[in-house]
C-alpha cells in the first residue's frame, strides 16, 4: 500500500470539485482509493455562512446536531451517526472567518465522484473516502475519520472467524474506512498544508460496484458509550 498525498492550490468557495480533482492528479492506477478534505467538498457546495456571533454558533450547532453537550471546549455533538465536535462545524481555514459546514450528503457525494472518476482515469476497482477530523475519548489531538465513502466495503467482519488458537471471534470487525482515512489525514494535514487530496494505491480493500448503505454506523443502543451518549440525544 501507498500514499501519495497531493499539493494542490487553494480550493475557493464555489470552485468545481471535478475539475479540481482532475486538474492536480493525473492519472490514478487501478484498485486506488482517492482520500478528500470534506472542507473542500463544503465549499464546492456553497456549505458557507459569514461570521456569527457566539450565541448564533452555538444555535447552529444545536440545529446541525441529533444530540448535543457543552462541554468545556466546546459542543460534543452527534450528526450524521457521528461523535464529533461542534457538529463538524470549523473555522479553520476559511476566508474571511466565514464558517463552513459539513457537506450535505458525503456518501452521495462519494458515489458520484467515484462513477465520474473512474470513466476519466480508466479503471475498473476504485473508491473515495471523504475525510474530517475526529476526536477519540481520552486521547489528546484530532484523527481522520472518513464522513462518506463509495467504491468498496468499508468495514471487514470477523464475527464467526478463528484467531490462531481456534477461538472464535464474537464481537470483532475491522473499521476500513477510518483506518484508511486516519493514515492519508497524517499526511494531508490540518493547518496551512494545502494538501487535500490523498491517492491510496494497493489500498487492502474489497471493490464493489454496489455500496452496502449504513454498513459503517454502529447501532446506538448497542455501542460501546450508549452510556454516556443516552445524556445528550435530544
């Protein structure tokens, strides 16, 4: 497996994602996985609004959020079957101090790039992962997490398998689509690196032609921190 993050020029509010993409990678060989800065998905969309104050945010991120909780840093919100901070509601790099929104639909998304994508660069077995940065319980710094994904099966199930003593395996399965969405974030970075595009190739993947909705997100009352979750679900 190997990581080719791109440079790229600064993607502005309203620019042609397409075009974007094609502009600055070439050529993509087959079984590649093409990684992407959600923030640029938000923009090309028009997912943008001029400074708020702090009570207009935080109003936002209530309405952008299935649950929410101030903490001390911030909201620790859930949107879209997803833990994350401020409803994926970020500042950072933004012209102007404008704030950017999550995209609409990643997953759709996803799947349209990935049908465009693989007429233009000629391949049979290719996948998009759309990335934003995540927190994890108890760990300090962000992480990549993919928010939609399209082109292969995302999570590898190991529920009825044999580890190397016989013992079957209950509860465990493998979150491909993070995994792989967290190393290509290391190197796409989270300040001034102008690098929001990411090409896996040799990604230790299962292309599929169909996508299997929802395979990803884990049912709530079943989760590890339904506990903790059951406090901030509206």
């Amino acid at each position: 497996m190997n990581f080719k993050p791109k440079k790229t020029s600064v993607f502005k509010e309203g620019d042609n994602l397409s075009f974007f993409i094609k502009k600055h990678i070439k050529k993509i060989k087959e079984n590649g996985v093409l990684v992407i800065s959600s923030k640029i998905v938000a923009l090309s969309e028009g997912r943008v609004l001029p400074p708020l104050t702090v009570k207009q945010k935080e109003s936002l991120i209530k309405k952008e959020s299935t649950g929410y909780i101030k903490t001390k840093l911030c909201f620790f919100t859930i949107k879209d079957a997803m833990v994350m901070t401020n409803a994926g509601i970020d500042e950072s790099n933004s012209e102007g101090g404008k704030i950017i929104l999550l995209p609409k639909d990643c997953y759709k998304t996803a799947s349209e790039l990935v049908k465009e994508l693989k007429k233009f660069y000629k391949v049979k077995n290719f996948g998009v992962i759309i990335t934003d940065s995540m927190i994890l319980p108890l760990r300090a710094g962000v992480i990549g997490a993919a928010v939609g994904y399209s082109g292969f099966k995302g999570v590898k199930n190991y529920i009825g398998k044999k580890d190397i003593y016989g013992r079957k395996l209950k509860m465990t399965m493998v979150d491909i689509a993070d995994s792989l969405a967290s190393a290509a974030s290391l190197l796409m970075g989270e300040a001034d690196e102008k690098t929001p595009l990411c090409v896996i190739e040799n990604a230790p993947v299962v292309f599929c032609a169909k996508d299997k909705k929802g395979e990803i997100k884990y049912p709530l009352e079943q989760d590890l921190y339904y506990p903790f979750f059951k406090k901030l679900l509206k």
